[in-house]
C-alpha cells in the first residue's frame, strides 16, 4: 500500500513519456511518408514539449526537427542544430548535429543538396548526361519511364499494359552518352522468366531492341554506358549463383565476361570517363562484411585495389573528369559522401570526406556538369506491442515500440510458446548482405534484449519452434540460395531444414514439433524424422499467406482469385480433408496477413490495404471489425498474439518511400573553378 | 625484350586472368616455366619432373591414387589437375598457399615429392629460386580449359548439351545441389570443406586444413582426372555421385551443405553424364620443349 503513490507517479510518467514517443513516431511518419514538412516540424515541437525529462526522446525530436526546417531551405535548421550541441551534449545526437552544423554551412563549403523528387515512383534510375532527365520503373505498370526534372512530367518509354495482362517489368536503367537511348533490364515472364538487356531510344515512339538474353541468366543488370557508346558494363548473375561483369556490344550483343564472383555481387560498378578502368565494390574476404573498392582494367588484363580499409566502402562512381571516385562509407562512424584521388588506376591520395551522416543513400551518377543524383529510402517499419481485450476486439494500451533505436528497420514479431519472449529481426546497413539481419529476442519480464547477427542475406519471417528453443525462419542464406532455416536461440546456430532453394514461405511446426508446414504454389507438411513430404492441398494453389491453428489441427490460408480480383480465406484440415472457402474478400489482390485467434475458433485477418483488422468466424460466418488497427492508415505488415491472448506484437508500417536528391558543387576541381 | 603473352582465353572463362604485379604474364617466362616443368634436374634422383605428377595427357594430373616420387617414394595426397589454376585463389587439397608463386616450389622440395633442395635446384637450372617460381607459375597460368560444351551451352547454345545432360545439369544446380561448392566458371569455390572423405574407422585419417576440410577442385576435365578425391578412394564417377548421394561419412565436421540425397538411378546417370560435357580444349604440351603458347607483343 505504501508503493502506491510511487508507483501512480511512475504509471503518470511512464505515460507521458510513451506520450512523447508516439508522437514522435507520428511525426516521423508524417515527414518521410506523407513528406509533410511543416506538419512534422509541429508534432516534433509537441514531442519536445511532452518529452519534459525524457532528454532521449527531445533531442531526437529536435535533431529531426531542424532536419526538416533544412530541407525547406530555412535558417532555423542552424539554430536547433546548435541548441542540440549546447542543450544536449549527453546525448549521441549532439554529434550528428555538429556534424549537420558543418554540412550546413554552405557559404563555406559551397556544396548543395537538392531534393528533386520528394515521392519518387522509384528511386534507383539514373539522370542523363546532362541532368535535364531521369530514368526510372513507373510501378504503376512496370514500364520504363524518364521524368523531365524540369516540367516534373514523367513519359513511359515501353508500353506493355497493366500487371493484370503482363507480369512484365523493366528495372536497371541507364542513359547512353549521348541522352538518345536508355538501356534497361526486362523481366520477361513470357519466355520462361528470364532477363534481357533492351534498349529503347528516348524520343519516342520507337520499338524497342533486344540487345542480350540467355536463358541461363538469374538477372542482367546494366550499370554504365562505355564513353564511345559501343559498350555496356553489365553484371550478369547465373543460374549458379554466381556473379559476373560483363562487356556487352552494343552492335551485335555479344558478351566478353571479364571476371567472376561467388555469391554475392559489387553494389556499384561504374566506367572510368576514358573507358579504360571499372571502380566497384566488393568484400575482400568471404567472411568479410565491409567491402572494399577495386578498379578492374575494362580489358582484363589487371586489377588492383584503390581503398583498402576496415570500414565499409561502397559504391564508387568516377567523377566526370576521371580524377576522382566518389564513394559511401563509414570511416567516420556513420555513412558519410566520400572522394579519393585516382591516376592510372591507384589511389593518388588521401580520402576526402564530402558529406557526413547521409543515411541509407544509393549514388545513382555524377552528370556532366559534376551534380551526383541519389535515391533515399526511408524505411519505417516498426514492431509494436500492446494489450488488448479480445472480446470487445479493442487495444486497451497505447502501442509501445520496441528496440527505440532502430525503429523503423524491425519486422515480423513472433512470441514464444510461454510468452516469456518476442523475437523479431532487425535490418541493419544495406539489404541483402550477410550480416545485415539481426535476429532479436526480447524478455517479456526485463524488457532486455538479446541480437544476433546471422550469416543470412534476407530473412522473410519467423516462427518460434513448440521448444522455445529455436525458431524456424524463411529467407535467403549467403550464397543466395532461398530456403527454410532453424535458428537456435540460445547460441545462435542457423541449420538448414529445407534447401532446395525453391522460394518456400510461412514455416510453422505442429505443436508437437514433429511436422512442419510451408508453402510456395504447394502447401506442404514435412516430417521432421524422415523428410518426407505430403501435399495437404492437392494442385497449385495461389497461395499468399498461411497460419497454423494452436492445436495444429488446420491452416488457414490467403489465396489469390487472379480472375476474380479478389482474395478468399480458406481453412483446410492438417491431416488431410475438405479445403473450405469461408470469406471471399473483393477487394482486389493485395498482400494481406492473418492469424488464428488463441482460441481457434476465429481467424483475424487484415484487409482495406492492411489497415484494419477484421474477424470471422473458422466456420464462416459474420465479419466483425476490430479496433485493432494502426492509427494514420499505417499498414500491418504482420501480427500475431500473445499465448494468454492479452496482448498483441504488431509489424507496422510502409516497405519503404524513395526520394531523388542531387549533391551539387561538391567535387573540389569544380569548386575552385568556381 | 619481353613479350607479354596474350593468352587466348577460351568461351566460358574470365578475360581478367589474374598475376602478381611484380610477376606480369610475359610470353618467356611460360616458354621457361614449361621447360622447367618437364625438367627432371629438379628432383633429387633425377628421376622425375613436375609433369610425372602432372601429365598433360590427363589434364595435369596422373591416374593414380596417391602421388610417386623420387626414390619409389609415395606421397600423402592425389595429384591434382592443374586445369585453370590461374583464377585459383588457394593451393594445394589443404589450401596451405596462397599464391602460384609460392605453391610451384613446395613440391621441388617436399621429401616425398622431389626432394631437392632450392638452392641445389637454383644450380642445377642456372636460375634464382624467384625466377624459377616466376616462370614456373606463369607456365601454370597458360593452361587453361575452356570451350566445353557445357560452356556454350550456358552462353546461349541450346543444342550444346543432350537432353540427358540438361537433365543432369538440372540435377546439379537443384537437387543435388553440386553448386553450392562447385559453382563459377571454374566449377569450384575455391574453398575448403569436410564431405566426411578422410573420416575412416571413426576418426579423420587426415586433417587437411583442419578439421578435415580439403579445397574444392574443379570438375573441368574431371574425366580425364581419376581417381577422384584427395586420396584418390575413388575410383569412378559413379564412386563419386554414389558417396554424394549417401551424404558422404558422416562425421562432426560434416560440411551443412553434404546430406542424403536420395538420387534416383536416371538422376545419377544423367549427373555423369553432364560430368563428360565439361572437356574442353586443352592446349597441347604433350611435346617437351617446344613453344605451344601463341604468343603476341
């Protein structure tokens, strides 16, 4: 009884600051999905307001605060940086502020950086020559496109229809020298899935040409035009996983493969303006996770390395003049614009720091003029727990986020068998390298968490084995190679279970841990002694997403009706027996999740574009809507419940929303021209 | 005056042929790297050359299970095919050396090899040891193998390979799933593994680089490199694809990769049979002594 009071104190406290940090959270969305400025700039100020004690939450709200006031081009930016630094010295944000203090003044340093496209369709094109122009992959459809960066109209270069006709796409593009043709990637899902090398002239209309296909290519994805047009710098990945560059002619397409990797691949290749030296990046050793930046001779005939550091360097990309290659790294500590010297293939000096703390940047080309062009991509998916009253259907806790310092890089939250725990994993760096995922358990108890870095490239989701012991994930190992993995909880070990690398999703284990169930166009039920394998559901089926009921007895499961537009929910019995459609959802195809409620006599799925939580009964029957969503049509990415079916872990938020800046004035022989 | 050796590199194999910087590939040192290779003066008896170990005619390697050197004496290992070694990244069934250079004089010396030592063979050559390690590897860079069917198939030739070998390329990339050590142009990761070969009698007869992990090889030319392995226990294809599909000696160390299989018969075959399609063309250094390396400045 005494506690009382303290406790009503902390409970009051606890809530505003988990006050603050909600609005937090929303400011963040509303700058980097709504791309709404001034509306960030006022929820940041209420987030300092509400923060009062919590100096954690206030110096973040104000660092992003004056990040948005300097991407409106306004002086207040320099004041809140400077008050960060003054007011907030304990905190790891006042050194990104006085680093920001130093890119701001640009009287000193003349160098600009332009937002040119705050809601970009697609972030990884590239600008013409003379920056008047950029390509990119119009989603809408999976054409081709350019946008006039002048006129802001954007024109589709290839015309194949809507998705529902053609499952066709471009995605690489590059311009030729001379602005007048694009090169591009095509997915070809009409011959066998494969990739071609097309191009297309920019003043259209005009067919396209198929400059290079072979059937036993995984991708083709151009990266630079030769100076004298006649080539084009490829990277080509084969069926065996391996990765190569290749020289393709542009006058009769053949190929001159000059060198070969394993499994993984550069980021970024680029031509010298000479045409003579290829900059890339690439991890030293196998087990190395930074990479270094090579430059290969275009004819072969040597190799050597320009940057050879422990820190993360990555995509090079030579300045206009063949003086210099820009490149990304983290020597600094965080990921920063960086320059080095170059003559006749070797470094010829000391890097140079350009610009500091650019987040998750990909340089797309340096133009003539010496602007480099660059997508962002903003992540922001979140894991959020919270708990909630099943029976009204209705949240009865603020949403708390977990692992603050790297919101917006968490996915797919999973509790264990006892509810003592909650992994989840945790992207870190760029995607799609080992040791860029991290798999996170949490105690329910402590709030501590635990992390381990796998050898996995991508992890897709994850399920706690009946043990508590381990978890059984799907993804893509470091080879590239897709598969289903068991991880270990307690040292950390992954093992393959399933590794034909056939594209498997949703691994769950019956309750008694002696069968595991995945899916691809097949359901499956896989014995753990013996291997063998069962189809629960006779014939392909459009699967989306699966669940497994606690007692193991049926899966529910998201199929597409490709000629309906629309989704059904089906219940099918693990031991065999009827597939039984009970809800079909016409809403049109969209990637929506479910889960059995604890008790297993209802599924709760997400639909309106995964912003609402829905239920139905296992049997069919009424649909009730839960007020369980996300606020600001946040969209779930997953959920699942806690065993007690108290709480509830959510996977919140957007894949991810591109931007297209350009840094201009930033290489020194332009600088002191000027 | 130098020439540099532009080597034709054959369909299927990387144009950037790496070599140290202070060892560029020069058309002399391969002419004097083959000459020292069919030289008998670097054994201590005389009686053999790198090339006994090393035939030509069986893409460098020497038919039998375990290397034979001077004095009727016997070596650990097989001798392996010395068939693009140029792109190699490690050396030896170990590993154990990191450069051509530094691997070509490991065998001068070895007791059970050559057994002589480098100062004695610098002298009977007339050459510094560096010069013979120089020309030496720069020879060993020159061979190489390529234009296989298989190599044009995969650049775009459909009609390369027989259905029953497409098959079992198919059998090699997925379900056996060979490929994930013997991947690339060179059909080898160039790295070290435990496929359970050295576990006998319920212990690692050799540890190889530890643990008893031995390199990939490469499969090009693998029908004319038998026995298999790097103590040459096997002694057919066949031997070779019915290990795999047993998943090998089960031991600790097992590499993950190497499990049960369970390869049906027209699977097996069809894998050999994909096995044959990686000849290509070998160069001919069957004659001693005479240039065959088209050579231009």
């Amino acid at each position: 009884m005494r506690l009382r009071p303290l406790t009503l104190i902390l409970a009051a406290a606890i809530t505003l600051f988990a006050q603050a940090d909600i609005t937090l959270q929303r400011a963040m969305r509303k700058e980097t999905l709504e791309g709404d400025l001034n509306g960030a700039i006022a929820l940041y100020k209420q987030a300092v307001a509400e923060a009062k004690n919590d100096r954690g939450i206030a110096a973040k709200a104000l660092l992003r605060m004056a990040e948005c006031h300097q991407k409106l081009g306004d002086a207040k930016a320099r004041k809140i940086y400077e008050q960060v630094v003054r007011d907030f010295a304990d905190q790891k944000e006042a050194a990104v502020a006085r680093q920001k203090l130093a890119g701001t003044d640009t009287r000193a340093s003349g160098i600009i950086a332009r937002q040119i496209w705050a809601d970009a369709i697609d972030g990884e094109g590239q600008p013409s020559p003379d920056g008047q122009y950029l390509s990119f992959v119009d989603w809408t459809t999976g054409d081709l496109a350019i946008r006039d960066l002048a006129t802001h109209e954007n024109r589709r270069l290839t015309n194949k229809g809507p998705w529902s006709g053609s499952e066709d796409f471009a995605l690489d593009s590059l311009f030729s020298p001379d602005g007048k043709q694009v090169a591009f990637s095509w997915f070809n899902s009409k011959n066998k899935n494969s990739w071609e090398l097309r191009m297309v002239p920019t003043a259209g209309p005009s067919s396209q040409r198929v400059l290079y296909r072979n059937d036993d290519l995984e991708i083709i994805r151009p990266f630079d035009w030769s100076p004298d047009g006649k080539e084009i710098l490829t990277l080509f990945r084969r069926k065996d996983r391996t990765h190569q560059i290749a020289m393709v002619s542009v006058a009769d397409g053949s190929a001159r493969m000059l060198k070969t990797f394993d499994w993984r691949a550069p980021f970024k290749m680029s031509l010298s303006p000479d045409g003579r030296y290829i900059a890339y990046d690439f991890p030293p050793a196998e087990d190395s996770q930074e990479r270094d930046i090579f430059v290969l001779s275009s004819d072969g005939s040597r190799e050597r390395i320009v940057l050879q550091d422990p820190a993360n360097d990555t995509f090079p990309v030579w300045s206009p003049d063949g003086s210099r290659i820009m490149f990304v790294s983290d020597r600094a500590g965080s990921n920063g614009i960086w320059i080095v010297p170059v003559a006749d293939g070797r470094a010829a000096g000391q890097p140079e720091l350009i610009k500091a703390d650019v987040g998750p940047l990909t340089p797309m080309a340096i133009t003539r003029k010496g602007s480099l062009f660059y997508g962002l991509m903003l992540r922001d998916t979140t894991v959020y727990v919270s708990a909630l009253d099943l029976r009204t259907g209705s949240l009865t806790q603020p949403l708390t986020p977990v692992n603050r310092p790297y919101t917006g890089n968490n996915f797919s939250a999973d509790w264990s068998p006892d509810g003592g725990q909650l992994a989840y994993f945790s992207r870190r760096g760029l995607s799609q390298q080992r040791g860029s995922m991290l798999i996170c358990i949490r105690s329910s108890d402590t709030g501590k968490e635990r992390e381990f870095i796998t050898p996995l490239a991508y992890i897709g989701g994850l399920r706690w084995s009946p043990n508590g012991r381990a978890l059984v994930i799907w993804g893509t190992d470091d080879k590239g190679k897709k598969g289903i993995f068991e991880f270990d909880a307690v040292t950390g070990a992954i093992a393959p279970i399933v590794a034909t690398g056939e594209d498997f999703r949703d691994p769950m284990w019956s309750p008694d841990g002696r069968t595991l169930y995945y899916r691809s166009s097949r359901v499956i039920a896989r014995d753990r002694e013996t291997g063998r394998e069962r189809e629960i559901v006779p014939g392909p089926m459009a699967t989306n997403y699966m669940a497994l009921s606690r007692d193991g007895s049926k899966l529910a499961l998201l199929v597409e009706h490709l000629e309906k537009r629309a989704m059904g929910i089906y219940v099918v019995p693990t031991a065999g027996g009827e597939v039984r459609e009970i809800l079909t959802l016409p809403e049109g195809i969209s990637g929506m999740v479910l889960e059995w409620e604890p008790s297993g006599r209802n599924v709760i799925f997400a639909r309106a574009k995964n912003t609402e939580l829905w239920r139905v009964s296992a049997e069919g029957g009424q649909l009730e809507k839960l007020n369980l969503g996300m606020k600001n049509a946040a969209v779930m990415r997953t959920f699942r419940f806690h065993p007690d079916g108290r709480q509830i872990a959510f996977t919140s938020g957007q894949a991810g929303k591109s931007e297209v800046w350009t840094l201009e004035n930033f290489l020194p022989t332009l600088r002191s021209k000027q | 005056m130098l020439l540099l050796a532009v080597i034709a590199i054959p369909l299927g194999l990387d144009h950037y042929l790496p070599a140290p910087e202070d060892n560029p590939i020069t058309a002399e040192k391969i002419e004097l790297g083959r000459r020292l290779f069919f030289d008998r003066r670097l054994s201590a008896d005389g009686s053999v050359s790198c090339s006994t170990c090393h035939d030509p005619a069986r893409a460098f390697s020497d038919g039998g299970p375990l290397a034979a050197g001077v004095f009727g004496r016997i070596g650990r290992r097989n001798s392996p095919a010395l068939i693009n070694r140029g792109y190699g990244r490690a050396f030896f069934w170990d590993g154990r050396a990191n450069t051509l250079e530094e691997q070509v004089l490991k065998p001068i010396q070895d007791t059970n090899e050559m057994d002589l030592p480098l100062p004695q063979a610098a002298s009977r050559v007339g050459l510094d040891t560096r010069a013979i390690a120089q020309a030496l590897a720069s020879y060993i860079r020159s061979i190489l193998s390529g234009d296989s069917s298989y190599d044009r198939f995969v650049n775009g030739d459909r009609a390369a390979l027989s259905p029953q070998q497409q098959f079992g390329l198919q059998i090699f990339r997925g379900k056996a799933n060979c490929v994930a050590c013997h991947a690339g142009p060179n059909l080898t990761d160039e790295s070290l593994h435990n496929t359970g070969v050295a576990w006998r009698d319920g212990k690692l007869a050799d540890m190889g680089a530890g643990a008893g992990r031995f390199k990939t090889p490469t499969l090009r030319e693998i029908t004319l490199t038998a026995p298999y392995m790097h103590d040459g226990s096997l002694a057919t294809l066949r031997d070779v694809v019915e290990f795999y599909d047993a998943g090998g000696h089960a031991n600790s160390g097992l590499d993950p990769e190497i499990r049960k299989l369970n390869l049906l018969p027209e699977e097996k075959r069809a894998l050999i049979e994909f096995m044959t399609a990686l000849s290509g063309k070998l160069p001919n250094y069957t004659q001693e002594f005479r240039p065959s390396v088209a050579l231009a400045r």
